[in-house]
C-alpha cells in the first residue's frame, strides 16, 4: 500500500510539472511565431529574424527536454530508494534469523571486521564457566583464562590474523572449567567462537589436563633427579632429598636408585603402592631385595623364570636406555612403568596406576560393543547422522531394508547421496525432502515425524525421523508390509463377519415371521375345536388337542424368543418401561405355566418380600424373564418337587430368586448356560432349543440388571435376576453397553 501511494505521488509531481512547462511554452512560444507573422505580412522575413525564432524554439525544446529528463530521473531515484528499502527490510530479517540460531546453542562468539573493533554476535554461556560477555575482557585472555590456556589462545590467535591458520583448542578457565576455542577467517573477517565443552569431549579434555600435569611432573621429576645426579656430594644430596620431599603429595610414585643400586630418594606414592615399610625403605635396600620382598608378596607380575628375569632387569643399569612396560599384577592391579637408566649409573622409576582407565576404557569399549550388537540385532532399520548430514551410525537390517551395499556406507555418505540410492525403491520427492530436511535443518527449524512409505516393490516401510540432542538425526526404517497384511486382512474378515451376521439375522426374522402365521393358524383353530361351538370331544379327543395346543404354544414362545433376540442383535429392541406391580409380573408368568404345572405335578411356591410393591420397568419383558426361569426350573423338577420363587429388595434393586431341587448341571457345563442353542437334558423331561437363558441374560441386562447361576449336581439349581427399581436413565445405558458388546 506504500509503495502505491509512493508511485501515485510521483504521477501526481510529474503531472504539476509538465503543466508548469505547458504554461511556460504557452507564453513563449507565441513570441517568435507572432514576430514571424508579422514579418510574414510585412515581406520582412530577413536572417536576424529567422536567427531569433531558431533560438527560441531551440530554447523552449532543451527546457522540455531537461524537464523530462528530470521527471526520469526522480523516477529512477526513487525506484532505487524504494529497492535500497526492501534490501534493508530483508537484511533485518536475515540479522533476525542469524540471532536466533545464534542464540539456539550456548556460546560466546566474536567478529573482528577487515577494519573496526571487534564485536560480540553473541555471549549466552553459563556464568559459572568463567567466561566474560562483552568484548573488550574477552579479549584479556589471561584475566579469564589459566596461564597456559591464555598463552596458547594469544598465539593461535596471532597465526590466525597474521597467517589464516584457522584452531580448535580445548581450554582452562580460571574456574576451574573446560571450553573448546574455535577460531576461523572469512572473507577478510576473523571469528572466535567459545563453546562449554561436555560429554566425551568433555573426558578427553579431563583426560588431556591429567597427562598435561603428568607430564610436568615428570619434566619436575627428572629436572630434579639430573640435578642430583650431576652434584655428588653430600651437601648436594641433602638439598636434593629437602627438595624431593614436596613430591609426597604427587599420586604417581617413584623411587630414585643411586649407581650402587640402592634405594635413594621415593615419595609416599611409592610406599603405598608396594604397601611397603616406609622404616625398612629408609636403610636404603638395594633394587634386587625390594623385588624379591615385592614376589614374595605376590605383588610383582609373574615370570616363569623370575631369576632370569630379575637379572636382565638389573642389568640395564648404566645403559642410558629408557623402558617402558606394562605390568598385570596378581591382585589385579595394572601399572605403567617408565625406567630411566641413565649412562652415569643409577635408576629413576616411575609407575602409574592404570587400572582404572584401563578398566574405564575396557567397559567404554564393551559397551561401544554391545550397542553395535544390539543394532544390528534389531529388525528395524537405524540410520544416525551427523549435524553435518553425513551417516555416523547405521545397522545391518537399514542396509536390508534399502538394499544398499554395506561397503558404500562405510565412507559415511552424506543424506544426498543415500537418498539418491534410496529412490530405486522409492521415487517419491516429497517423503525424501522431507527426510533430507529434518536431517540438515537448523537446530531451531529441526522436528520430528513419522510417515509409511509404500514401496515399487510392493512392501510398506514405517518411516520416524527424531532430532538428537547433539545437532544429529535418528532415521528409523522398520517393514510392516506383513502387518499390514495381516491388517487388511482382518479388515476384511471382520467386514465379511459382520454381513454374514447381518444376513444371519434376516434370514432369521424372515424365517421366525414365515413360520409364525401358519402356527397362529394352528394354534387358532385348536382352541376353535377345543370350544363348545364345535361339539362335544371325546376324553382321547381332547387329550390330543392339548397336546397339540401345548406344542403349538411352546413352538411359538421359541419363535417369539428367536425374533426377540434377532431384534437385539439388529439393535433396534426397545423396553416399554413404566411402574408396574410386581405381582401383576409375577401372576401373568405363573398363569401361563398353569398347563405346564399340572402335567409335571409341580408345585410353584411365591414369596414376595412387604415392602415390594412396584418397580420402573416392561411389564412384558419381565413376565417373559420370569416365564423362562420358571419354565427351566419345573422341567428340571421331579414329580411331586415345588419350584420356589422369591422377591424382596436388595439396596435399590429387585431380586428375583428362583430355586428347584431338581438333578442340577455339572459344573464344567455352568459356564455356558446362558450361551445361545446351549441345550442339555441333564434328567430334565424335556429338551428346550437353548435360547429361553440366552433371553433372560439380554433382558436383564437391557434394563440394567445381572443374572447369576448357582448349581450343584443331585441337589438342584438356583438362579437370582437382580433390576434396578428406578432405571429410566439406566436403561438407556445399558442398551448401549450390550449393543457395544454385542458389535465387538
């Protein structure tokens, strides 16, 4: 919009500018052309005249010109304004996004221009390393640093001005703390960056310091044993042992044998190492009776012929030879041995206890070991690369998976590269930009994902990129073309389940319908015969007809039971609920079995606790719970037996409780007996088609309530039904939760 308004500005200026000069033509152009008329008319058109127009015109044309190269001008000028504008703009933004990434690791970072002072990009390390913030007492190296970390970064930052020799140094501050200094030139510019130093840098620095002041011990150590050995005088000798008493504190020991072999200077180190008496040391013994004491005690290495050995170790005295060995000891121990025999006699011994950073280097190793086994164990491919993009780590089963030659992998190609091998079995740009870029993005821009790649050759790679905390990326590549396999199909098993099931159920509802308007027909005119309409029967007669009545209604209870739980498996079975009575329930389910009571000689015996009178639910649905449970209980019952059914409250639900002494069911067969078309007579006089309990079990649990069975063989069968009194909510429910039960 500014730009616009600019550019509307400069039409409008160059308008008012061009209307200025109209007016100026206006006014001067007549001049000549008025006095060219009237020489016209006059017949006096002569050269001084014709001169005059000339310059006029000439005049007037140069003025038009100039203002027009102007106006271009200006036009130019403010193109270049509006350029020089957007170039700012985008270079803030660059100084942006510089200080972000600046600022995303801890460092202190300084810049000297080809002329100017120098400055600091960035300062953002812990106050505890020691390092100053601003530019200027950064500068003063020996202020912040030890005396020879300050002197070797003063020098290498004198070759990298004088020079170009770019560093990398690892530092002492006076806190007692470990940087890395990293210095560099470019484009007429020097830079010094300074970063904590941490993990196994960290341990190689620790380690680098601890041989520094090894080896200034043993620079001390030898200084003084020259000196010594060069003064043999007595006086000499006491200064010398004065001198070698500051040594005690030194963890490496040594011990100073004179041209006599004899025992002349050692350090407390050295009594404790050899766990030796410090008096006995003080009588000066020779080095020959301190290594027999040393093997008698199982504290030297151990050699088939020690004699020999110990022979060809004294006998080096005076050779000016230096040996340097490793010894094992017995007890575990390993120690670094420098002999220094100089040719004017006498021996200087040092020994390092190594065994813990052998110890430390021997389980860095095993465990170095154990994760490359570990890798290459896995199935899942694994890639590790560097914040420079080039592969550090890698598996067997990466190389597998990609079908990459492992001797290829081994110069540590960069992401490009790979990815252009990968692209035979996968020729997608988008997955591998995407790839390429959690891999080489800035630290701030880095983020992990996860995707599928579905191959040429027909298999599914599970890909997961993961930023590391170190600037490297985590590429994982696993193959789930079985699992997905497997995936669909199931998928597709489930899908044929459920149409089968759902073909199931209307052929059964069509079925159960088909059959049920002939058996009304026949139970109809059964009860037709059976009137008085249709005359008199005979007792054989009538016999007949209420057998066929009986069978014809027990048919169709089994069809409504068959239709009934069709409906609840389509999920569209709705419960009539309101407050009814329950003996209203209980008398309709004993009414219907009055036929069957009096063919067993069954007695149905009802105890309704007082204080149950109502309860919220269908009315229907109840009386055909009950009706089932009853129906089970008196074919079950032997000739003479009563079934028992009580009702009373337990908290806020009912409890119907219906209880037979007839045969029981085994035990192994309880477990399904609310199982559908699970039918076994067990000494029961008839066989049912298994789907009055299958009934029961969803009735109840539609309205919310539990069904329980106990039995126990010879002894009969107890079976308590348990509904909530108030369950309008509930219903709704438990309606959901079987139909989710029912789907899964």
């Amino acid at each position: 919009m500014a730009k616009r308004q600019r550019k509307d500005e400069a039409r409008a200026e160059t308008a008012r500018l061009l209307l200025r000069l109209a007016a100026v033509a206006s006014v001067l152009l007549p001049l000549p052309l008025q006095a060219a008329s009237s020489a016209t008319h006059a017949g006096l058109l002569d050269a001084p005249t014709l001169l005059m127009l000339g310059i006029n015109v000439g005049v007037i044309a140069f003025a038009i010109a100039t203002a027009i190269g102007c106006l271009r001008a200006t036009e130019r000028a403010k193109e270049a304004s509006q350029r020089a504008a957007l170039e700012a703009e985008r270079l803030r933004a660059s100084e942006s996004l510089l200080d972000t990434v600046l600022s995303a690791e801890p460092q202190a970072m300084l810049i000297w221009p080809g002329s100017g002072n120098p400055r600091m990009l960035a300062a953002n390390l812990s106050p505890a390393l020691g390092v100053p913030s601003d530019a200027e007492p950064l500068l003063r190296f020996s202020d912040w640093l030890d005396e020879a970390s300050a002197a070797a970064l003063e020098n290498a930052m004198r070759n990298l001005s004088e020079r170009g020799e770019a560093f990398n140094l690892m530092l002492s501050t006076r806190a007692q703390k470990h940087i890395e200094a990293d210095g560099r030139t470019s484009g007429g510019m020097i830079s010094l960056k300074i970063r904590d130093l941490a993990g196994e840098r960290l341990d190689y620095a620790n380690l680098k310091e601890r041989h520094k002041q090894l080896d200034a011990e043993v620079a001390s150590l030898r200084g003084l044993l020259d000196a010594e050995a060069a003064t043999r005088s007595s006086a000499a000798r006491k200064t010398s042992e004065t001198s070698l008493r500051g040594f005690d504190r030194l963890a490496t020991a040594f011990a100073v044998f004179d041209a006599e072999q004899r025992l002349d200077n050692f350090n407390q180190a050295f009594v404790q190492l050899w766990q030796l008496d410090a008096d006995w040391l003080a009588g000066r013994p020779k080095d020959g009776e301190i290594l027999d004491r040393l093997r008698l005690a199982r504290r030297l290495p151990e050699k088939a012929d020690y004699q020999d050995w110990k022979r060809s170790w004294l006998s080096a005295y005076g050779s000016n030879t230096e040996v340097d060995e490793v010894w094992h000891l017995p007890d575990g121990r390993t120690l670094h041995v420098i002999a220094d025999r100089p040719a004017g006699g006498g021996v200087t011994y040092f020994y390092e206890d190594v065994s813990e950073r052998i110890a430390l280097e021997s389980r860095y190793n095993a465990l170095i070991d154990v994760q490359s086994e570990t890798l290459d164990m896995l199935r899942e491919g694994v890639a590790v690369f560097g914040p420079n993009g080039r592969l550090r780590l890698r598996n067997t089963a990466f190389a597998s998976i990609w079908r990459l030659n492992p001797l290829r992998l081994e110069s540590e190609p960069h992401i490009d590269e790979i990815v252009s091998w990968c692209r035979v079995l996968h020729d997608v740009p988008e997955e591998w930009e995407r790839v390429t870029a959690a891999v080489t993005a800035i630290a701030s821009e880095r983020g992990g994902y996860e995707s599928q790649l579905n191959r040429l050759d027909g298999s599914v790679i599970a890909c997961c990129a993961l930023p590391l905390p170190d600037g490297g990326t985590l590429l994982t590549f696993n193959d789930i073309s079985d699992a997905k396999r497997a995936e669909r199909a199931l998928i597709e098993r489930a899908e044929a389940l459920e149409e089968a099931d759902r073909i199931k159920t209307t052929f059964i509802q069509h079925v159960s319908y088909e059959l049920r308007t002939p058996l009304t027909n026949i139970i109809g005119f059964t009860e037709l015969l059976g009137s008085p309409f249709a005359g008199e029967l005979s007792g054989k007669q009538r016999e007949y007809l209420d057998d066929i009545s009986l069978s014809g209604r027990t048919l169709l209870a089994i069809i409504d039971d068959i239709l009934d739980l069709a409906t609840i498996d389509a999920g569209s079975f709705e419960l009539k609920t309101s407050t009814i009575k329950v003996r209203d329930v209980i008398d309709a389910a004993a009414h219907g079995l009055r036929e069957r009571l009096k063919q067993g000689s069954v007695e149905l015996q009802i105890s309704i606790a007082a204080d149950v009178d109502s309860l919220v639910a269908d009315g229907r649905r109840v009386t055909q719970i009950l009706y089932n449970l009853l129906s089970n209980a008196i074919g079950s019952s032997p000739q003479g037996e009563a079934v028992v059914l009580n009702c009373s409250r337990d908290h806020s639900r009912l409890a119907f409780t219906v209880e037979d002494k007839g045969c029981g069911i085994p035990t192994e067969y309880q477990p399904f007996v609310f199982d559908r078309f699970e039918s076994r007579t067990l000494g029961s006089r008839r066989r049912g088609a298994g789907l009055g309990l299958a009934l029961v079990k969803s009735l109840v649990e539609l309205h919310g309530g539990t069904v329980a069975l106990a039995s126990e063989p010879g002894r009969g069968t107890w079976v308590r039904v348990l509904l909530p009194l108030q369950q309008a909510e509930q219903r709704s429910l438990a309606e959901q939760s079987y139909r989710s039960s029912r789907a899964g």
